[in-house]
C-alpha cells in the first residue's frame, strides 16, 4: 500500500474521495488504524482526557505529546500520521512553535503538525512552514480555547461569527496549510468552507459537506463515558472490556482460572 503523503490527501479532494481520519495514542492504536486503511492517524492533545485522565486538552505537554507521538509512529506505516501541538507550545514565540514541531518531525517520526487557530497563530504557522514542516489547520471548536468560549460551544453559529472562521479558513489556506479541521460548526458552514477552499477539510461536528471526517478512537470504539452528540459509537468497548476484567477476577476468585490448559505441564 502506498504512504499516504500531503499531495494524495490532494487529490482525494480533486477526486472527490472522502478522507478518512483518527486518532490514535500509541503503537497498538496506530496499528489498528493503519492496518484498517485509515488515511491520517492524528495523535491528538485529546489524548489529555482520553488517556492521561485530565479534564481537558489544556495541561498535556510537549514532552508527553512527544512520547505518545513516538510510540504511534512505531505503529504507523501507510497513513499520514499527524501530531498536534499542545496548549501554549505555538502561541508564545514562532521560533519556540518552530522548534517544537520540529521535535515532533525528527524525534516523533510525524509527517505533519496541527494546531489551532486563524489568523492569530499565522505567525507561527509561517514559521513552522519556513522549517519544511506540513501543517494541519483546526478552526471551529477548538478544544484548546474553552476558556475563552465558555464552555464546549458550538461555534459560528452567527453570521459574523461564521464569516470570521470562512476568512480564517481562507487565511490558513494562504499561508499553506495542507488541510484543515472544522470541528463543532453549522453543517452549512461546513459545506460553504469545503466549497470555498482548494485544501481538504477534515470535519468532526462540521457536518457531511466536509472532504473528510475525523472522529476521537475512543468515542467511536465506546471507551469514552459522555462522547459528544457528533459522535457514532461503533463498538461499547467499555462495557466489553469492563465484563472482561469482571469474569476474570469471579474466576480467579472461585479457582476457575487458570485450569491445566493455561499451566505449564
Ligand atoms: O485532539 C484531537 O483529538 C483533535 C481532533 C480533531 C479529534 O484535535
């Protein structure tokens, strides 16, 4: 199977094929993922609340990012695996944005970086560029801005609203973003941006206008407790794997497990 790069996410947006995106944790997910022909494998800041068990995606770290990153390019061969830089690892300085996605390049083993924001985080957007580095854009609901939202909040839901995330669209396709994420944004919007921009859109939330859908894992597969209303559970692991763990402790309890089969004779 041929690496998914940059230019085939191109063209699946010339040739109308939607682009199927996920994201994963570490090498096991990774693999999952790519092995499932899944097109890019993002190793998300969600990985703060659906792995490291914080409230949001504002604490995770760089050096934390950096290690799930490693570990999921250990499990990804075909699909273009994407790494996203944390709270306050851009916003600050393009050169510390710059050297920061370049961590996640030659230490990681990314392929791109994605990050959040228009036009107040072109700057560093630029720089990261100017290193050769392909960067995805996130505009909508971006998790990293809760604070400022007040809350999870379906955004561009105005008129002015809306046309403040379309020219930030615009902006980030400018500066030469390879592709953008909308996430928690009117379906119609979604559709007006996919239809006023040459880049692919990768929509979670965004509606079905979108060039490509991305969805967390661990919602899609029911690990997730209170997934949001975006979300198509395709499995309940949790409930699955909860039984699991249940049934083997009632053996071990009762002497059920392990039996001759499961000893060394
Ligand atoms: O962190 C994340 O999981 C994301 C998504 C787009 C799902 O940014």
């Amino acid at each position: 199977m041929e690496k998914v790069t940059v230019l085939s996410l191109q063209k699946h947006k010339q040739e109308k094929i939607p682009i199927t995106a996920l994201t994963c944790y570490d090498a096991s997910t990774a693999q999952l993922i790519d092995e499932s022909g899944i097109d890019i494998a993002l190793v998300g800041d969600s990985l703060a609340n659906t792995r490291l068990g914080y409230a949001n995606t504002l604490p995770v770290t760089v050096v934390e990012m950096l290690h799930h990153v490693k570990a999921s390019s250990r499990g990804t061969k075909r699909a273009l695996l994407v790494a996203d830089m944390p709270f306050m690892s851009y916003e600050a300085a393009p050169w510390e944005a710059a050297t920061i996605a370049g961590r996640f390049i030659k230490e990681g083993g990314a392929n791109a970086v994605k990050l959040e924001g228009g036009k107040r985080v072109g700057a560093s957007i630029k720089a990261i560029l100017n290193a050769n580095i392909p960067v995805m854009g996130h505009l909508g609901l971006t998790p990293q801005s809760v604070n400022k939202f007040g809350g999870f909040r379906v955004q561009g839901k105005s008129s002015a609203d809306a046309k403040t995330i379309l020219e930030d669209a615009l902006a980030l396709q400018n500066m030469g973003v390879f592709a953008l994420v909308l996430e928690g944004i009117p379906a119609a919007l979604g559709k007006t941006i996919t239809k006023r921009l040459r880049i692919p859109t990768i929509g979670i939330g965004a509606g079905a206008g979108c060039d490509g859908q991305i969805l967390v894992l661990d919602d899609l597969l029911g690990i997730s407790q209170q997934p949001p209303k975006f979300v198509k559970k395709y499995a309940d692991l949790r409930i699955l794997m909860k039984g699991a763990v249940s049934r083997y402790r009632s053996d071990v309890l009762t002497r059920r497990f392990p039996t001759p089969d499961h000893s060394y004779h």
